[in-house]
C-alpha cells in the first residue's frame, strides 16, 4: 500500500523538460504592454494607446516565436521517421 506515484520522467525517460528563461520574460513585458495601452485608451489618449496595442502585437509575437523556436531546437521533429 505504501507504492509511490510514478513520476511521468518514468514514462518518457528519452524527453527532458526544457525551460526557455526569456518566454517569461516575453510574457511580463507583454502584460505590461498591454496595461499601458489599456490605461492610455482610458484616459483618452487614444493615439498612444494605438501604439502600444501594436507594440504589444509586436512584443507577443516575438514570444510565440520564442516558444516555437525553443520547442523546434529541443523537441524531437514530429514528422522524422524515426
């Protein structure tokens, strides 16, 4: 009774869990992108608004592309035969 739960590292001995530290990164400075834009609209600077909006656009972007470029170099091609 006294078995232990299997830690998924059991089942996939061959993958290894890899943290970028910049997707963080990429997702506070959206964040606080997208408070500054929402705070500009509501004071009624619309203009400054409008351009954080697309820095934001910007700023996320780059972190999918983070994401995806990190998940390319350290995961397995899903369409390699192996």
């Amino acid at each position: 009774m006294g078995e232990a739960t299997p830690n998924l590292d059991e089942f996939f001995p061959e993958k290894k869990r890899v943290r970028n530290p910049l997707v963080p990164v990429g997702a506070l400075i959206t964040a606080g992108v997208l408070t500054a834009g929402l705070i500009s609209f509501r004071q009624g600077n619309s203009q400054l608004g409008q351009k954080l909006m697309r820095a934001r656009v910007v700023v996320q972007g780059a972190t999918v592309a983070l994401m995806v470029g990190t998940a390319y170099y350290y995961g397995g091609n899903p369409w390699r035969p192996r």
